[in-house]
C-alpha cells in the first residue's frame, strides 16, 4: 500500500482484494497463534514427544492444505480463490489451536 492508500478497514472489506488481503491477515494471525501454541507445548514434552509432535504436525499441515485445495478448486481461477483459500486455512488452524490447547492442558 502506498503513502495515500487508505487503510482497508478488514472489518467491512468492499472490493476483492480487500477481502483477500484481510483473509490473509487473519491466516497470518492464526497461524502466528499456532507457532506460539506449539512452542508451548513442545517445551513440556521429551525428545521421543517432540519428534511424535513434528511428525504429527507436518501431517495436518499437509492435510490442510490438502483440504484446503479441494474445497477452494471450483475457484481456483478466480480473483477470490486466494481470499477464499485463506478462510479455509484459517478456520482449519484454529480447529488445530484447539486440539494443540487440550494436549497442553493434559500436560498442565
């Protein structure tokens, strides 16, 4: 955005990049929660945890992402694809915050 760009007001975006630039921000966001999360419960773990964690980890990311791709093709030529691809990654990150929260409380 350039100097005398308004703000895009993520709360009522009006124009589809609007909507996708703010898709983006609150994947960014949730996947910033993830991160955090994550290092949090790793911390409580021992080593033979942690590689079961990261092994556990990269098979939901590629299982996002792989969801994430069938539910968004009908789009995927369209100017929204990439704002509705977005919500989708962040609606499955936060499913994942919640499963990541219940091991860390189990560890609590």
């Amino acid at each position: 955005m350039s100097e005398d760009t308004p703000p895009i007001n993520c709360k009522s975006p009006k124009a589809t990049t609007e909507v996708n630039y703010c898709a983006e921000k609150a994947n960014e966001k949730a996947d910033l929660e993830l991160n955090a999360l994550y290092k949090r419960l790793r911390d409580k773990l021992n080593q033979n945890d942690k590689d079961a964690l990261a092994q556990t980890e990269r098979k939901w990311v590629a299982l996002r992402d792989e969801i994430c791709d069938f539910e968004t093709q009908p789009a995927e030529n369209g100017t929204g694809w990439s704002g509705f691809n977005s919500d989708c990654l962040t609606r499955l990150t936060k499913n994942r915050l919640i499963d990541l929260k219940s091991a860390l409380d189990f560890r609590q």
